[in-house]
C-alpha cells in the first residue's frame, strides 16, 4: 500500500496515513484507512480512493487557513497522522470557540450516521460511528474545560473522561470493547448513546433516528 502512495508523491506537498491506522488502537475491518494529502490536485482523491482508502485533499493555503480557526481536522493531520513522503506546512494550532462548534455539530452527525447505518443492516457503520459520536462527545468536553489537547486514542480518550469525571465512561469503554472486538451493536446502546448527547448538548432529532 505504502508504495503506491509514494507513486504519487510528486503531487503533493505532503501525503501520508491519517487517525487509528497510526495508532495501537487500529482494527482491521472495522477502522477505516484514512490519507490525506496536502495538494492542489484534486484528482488525488478518485486516486487514492481507488487504493480503497478514505482520503482528505486539501490545499496548502485550505490548510493554514482551517488551522487559523482552529478547525479540528488540521489538529488531526499535525498530531493524528503518519507523513510518509514531503512534509508538512509550518502551522500553529490554537483550540479555539470553532474547534468545540465542530466538535459538538460532529457528535450529532456521527449519531446520526450510526442510526442510519443500524437502519439498514451496516453493523459495522453503525458501531463505528457510535464511536466517533461518543469520541465527539468527550472531545467537546475537554475543549470546553481548556484542555491543552484535544484526545485522539482510546486510551486518552477513556483518560479524558475519567479527569473530567463525566458519568458515561462506562458507556465508552462498552463502546469501545464491541470494536475491538469486532462486536454488533444494538439499537438499545445507540439509544443509550442518544440520551448521553441529548443531555449534554441537545439533539434536534428524535431518538431512533429518523427511521419510520
């Protein structure tokens, strides 16, 4: 895989792997395999999408401008990523009022997702975006507490919610044994994740999703 990523090195200013495949918590089979590239040739993302990977395109100046804001996804490629060809632009990052907005609006999206995905039998969809909105979640937390970072891991994650002493930790670690195990998730612990988010940020759809 590697090598055919470094075929298109000469058309990026940066190209390498993004989030749990850099990371011990990686599953096979249920993580996605992310890339991002840091170019202004969109076709990278038909090419590295035709590798079966989830990539991330953007420009350089698309770049520093969403770290400027504080946008989490340029926290993810500096700090959740494994470069493995050019490198990346010299940026600071600050966690700004935007980053908890897209950390908040993301834990209702991933929900959401996890619905639709359990609505149409895709038990992994379901489970991982179950993750992710839990993982949101807390990331929101520890945003508005002024952590200094923003939890990325498992492990910093489960770390997080215990510093924060949040009442749901449990729920995390259910959540994140049925991933590592490669375990189905009910539509009773989506539900279960629905009332955690509502009651800490609000949910504009009904629990169950839109499903009729």
């Amino acid at each position: 895989m590697m090598y055919n990523l470094l075929d298109l090195c000469s058309k990026a200013k940066s190209i390498g792997y993004l989030g749990s495949y850099t990371r011990e918590d990686y599953v096979e089979g249920i993580s996605d395999i992310n890339v991002f590239a840091i170019s202004e040739e969109k076709s990278l993302v038909l090419e590295l999408g035709s590798y079966g990977l989830s990539p991330v395109v953007i420009s350089e100046d698309l770049f520093r401008n969403l770290c400027s804001k504080g946008d989490p996804i340029c926290y993810y490629i500096l700090y959740d990523s494994k470069v493995i060809c050019g490198e990346l632009p010299k940026v600071d990052f600050l966690i700004t009022d935007y980053t908890c907005q897209r950390l908040e609006k993301s834990a209702k999206s991933y929900l959401k997702l996890s619905y639709e995905a359990y609505y149409r039998q895709d038990e992994i969809g379901a489970l991982v975006n179950a993750v992710r909105a839990l993982r949101s979640l807390i990331q929101f937390k520890a945003c508005k507490n002024k952590k200094e970072r923003i939890p990325i891991s498992d492990s910093e994650l489960e770390n997080v919610c215990k510093e924060l002493n949040l009442n749901y930790c449990d729920s995390l670690s259910d959540l994140l044994h049925l991933k590592k195990h490669k375990l189905p998730i009910t539509l009773f612990s989506i539900n279960k994740i629905y009332d955690i988010i509502n009651s800490e940020i609000g949910l504009e759809f009904p629990k169950g999703g839109m499903h009729e």
